[in-house]
C-alpha cells in the first residue's frame, strides 16, 4: 500500500463535503415539497369539506322547492278560481243593474209621496 498523504485526505475530504453538502440540499429540497405537498393536500381536503356542505345545503334546498307537478296543480286551481271570479262578476253586474232599478222606483215612489205628483 502507498502511502497516504495529507494532501490526498484533504482530497477525500473535500470530495466528502461536496456530497454531504449535495445530499443535505437534495435532502432539504425534498423535504420541503413534501411539506408543500402536504401543506397543499390538507387546503384541498379542506376546501372539498366546504364545497360539499355547500353541496349538501343546496341539495336540500331543491328537495324542499315545488315538483313540476305541484306547479301544475297550483296553475289549475288558478284557473278554476279565475272561472269562479268571473261568474262572481256576473252575478254582481247583475245585483247592481237590480240595485239601479231599485234605486230608480224608490226615487219615484219617494217623490210622489213627497210632491204628491202623480205621473
């Protein structure tokens, strides 16, 4: 064997710190994206809770809102009320032209007993 000299220790050394320093930087780097990562992975996690209690709260508001049926329904009662408003209509057309006539006679008979006219 030959011998070693201080010249090649420093060599092997030098050579040494480079790799540590080259493993400790790899090392750090992957370290941190893993943080990152996993910094990253937890916010997501997080946010897709969020959305899906917002999706579950609209969920339940479209079961609680009226089925295309209900709206028919609703629609068909309006229109047999709109009926029943129009033939209330005629009747009160037809009670107020009475109430006119009546009007009309009580007016005569209350100016013949007053003026004692007679037509």
């Amino acid at each position: 064997m030959e011998n070693v000299t201080l010249q090649d220790l420093q060599g092997v050394f030098a050579f040494l710190a480079l790799i540590l320093s080259i493993g400790g930087t790899f090392y750090t780097w992957v370290a941190s994206r893993r943080g990152d990562v996993q910094r990253r992975f937890k916010e997501g996690s997080e946010r897709m809770d969020r959305l899906d209690g917002r999706l579950a709260r609209a969920e339940q508001t479209i079961q609680g809102l009226p089925s295309k049926t209900d709206i028919h329904a609703i629609e068909l009662h309006m229109e047999r009320l709109a009926g029943s408003l129009s033939r209330m209509e005629a009747v009160m057309d037809g009670s107020s032209k009475i109430m006119a006539r009546l009007e009309a006679i009580v007016t005569r008979h209350e100016d013949h007993l007053l003026k004692g006219d007679s037509r």
